[in-house]
C-alpha cells in the first residue's frame, strides 16, 4: 500500500520582512497604477481632442463647399472638377478667410483630383503638386477622412501674425460631386493648442483621484496585514520559548 506524501512544511524565518515586502510592493504599484492611468488620460484626451478637430473640420468642409460651390466646381466637358477662375479668387479668399477665422482655423488647402492645389490661404503654395502625400492619395482614392496631430514651429494665422509652438490638427477630407464622386480634398489646419492648458487640470485631477484610491486599497490592506504579522510574531516567539522549555528540560 502507497504511503501518503507529507505536504512540505511551511516556515517563516522572519515574519517582519513581509512588511518591509509589502510596502515595496505597495509603492512600486501605486506609482505604476499611476504612470499608466496618467498615459491613459493624456492618450484618450488627445484622442478626443483629435477627434472634436475632425469632426468640427468636416462640418465646415461641407459648409464651405455647398456655401462656395460654384467658384470652388466647375463643369469641364461635362465632368465636375474642383477649378477656380482667376477672376473669383480674390472675392473667394475674403470669404474664405472672414468664414475661418471664428473656427480657429490657420489654413485651408483645396486639390483638385490631380493632387494640384487649385486654393489656399498661402498663396505661396498655389498650383503645387502634392504627388507624395500619402495621407492625400488616400483621401482621393478612398474618400478617407484622416485627422492627424501636429506641433509647429511656428504658422501664420489667417490675419499674417506668426505665431509660434502651436498644436495643429490636420485633416484631410474628400470633395464629392453631386453623384457622390470623388473629384478633389480638403486640407484642413485646426489650431487646438488651448487642449495642453486644458489637459494640466485635467490630469492633475484624475492623478489625484487615483493616488486617493491607492491609497485607501493599500491602507485597507495593510492593517489586516501588519495584524497578521505581529501574530505571527507572538506564535514565533512562544514557539522558541516553548523550544528552549523543552532543550532546557531534556538537558
């Protein structure tokens, strides 16, 4: 017949080391808790920052082309295409600066299907190929509404100042025709740098809030442990006087 295996025994040398354990582990943690709930906000309020751009710069793309579609379209053989007549681009650079202005906007960019910008505010800029934009050749191809994130040296507003370390959201946008094809893109330059000083409190406050649970979950441990602990201390120390009762005894 087997014999049953005794289970190993269970020994604690030095029952005060799991205090000093627990709170190394406690504070490593609470600070790694801490980092990542703070990489959490940051990303999610940049996210949401990012997405509000989008959304506003879409809205106003639309607005813009229904409002200006006939200086921005023009009918080629038949064929919609994004076409500015010299004759109009004063009248529609005044619209155009005068309509942005209130959205915190620095700078539009219009293409035609050929990547050519036929419109900007920089006229600097004008009848260019942009022919290695990726983010515009997806625009173009797929109707793709693509927002990206950008700091900037420095950018003219519409009204010339220059202003410098500012955070941009670009967003590239389609222009359809009324069939739904597509036949140019917007470029759209949003200034969002007021979401940094936003972010500060935000975030201040949900480490804050973090920090406060930590907190409490630790302490809430903790004292049921360090209860623990010093029990087991008694047990460990009545065991050694009962050992030496007995050492003294046989001797």
């Amino acid at each position: 017949m087997a014999q049953a295996v005794a289970a190993p025994a269970i020994t604690v040398k030095n029952p005060g080391a799991l205090m000093t354990w627990f709170i190394v582990i406690a504070l490593v943690s609470v600070f790694a808790v801490l980092g990542l709930v703070g990489y959490g906000t940051f990303y999610l309020y940049k996210y949401l920052t990012v997405s509000d751009a989008q959304n506003a710069s879409v809205g106003i793309g639309r607005a813009l082309l229904e409002r200006e579609r006939e200086l921005f379209v023009a009918n080629v053989n038949g064929t919609p295409q994004i076409q500015i007549d010299a004759a109009n681009f004063p009248v529609l650079d005044e619209r155009m600066r005068k309509y942005l202005i209130p959205f915190n906007m620095f700078k539009i960019k219009v293409f035609g299907a050929d990547k050519k910008i036929v419109y900007s505010t920089d006229k600097s800029i004008l009848n260019m190929v942009d022919d290695k934009n990726a983010k515009l050749a997806r625009t173009l191809a797929k109707g793709e509404v693509i927002p990206a994130i950008a700091l900037k040296g420095s950018v003219k507003d519409l009204g010339g100042a220059e202003r410098f370390n500012v955070d941009v959201v670009e967003t590239y946008l389609p222009i359809r025709d009324e069939n739904n094809f597509i036949i140019g893109a917007f470029e759209v330059y949003t200034d969002v740098s007021a979401y940094r000083k936003g972010m500060v409190p935000v975030l201040a406050l949900t480490l804050t809030v973090a920090f406060a649970v930590m907190v409490l979950i630790v302490v809430g441990l903790f004292i049921p442990m360090r209860k623990g602990v010093f029990q087991l201390l008694d047990i460990q120390e009545s065991l050694e006087r009962f050992g030496a009762v007995r050492g003294g005894a046989k001797a």
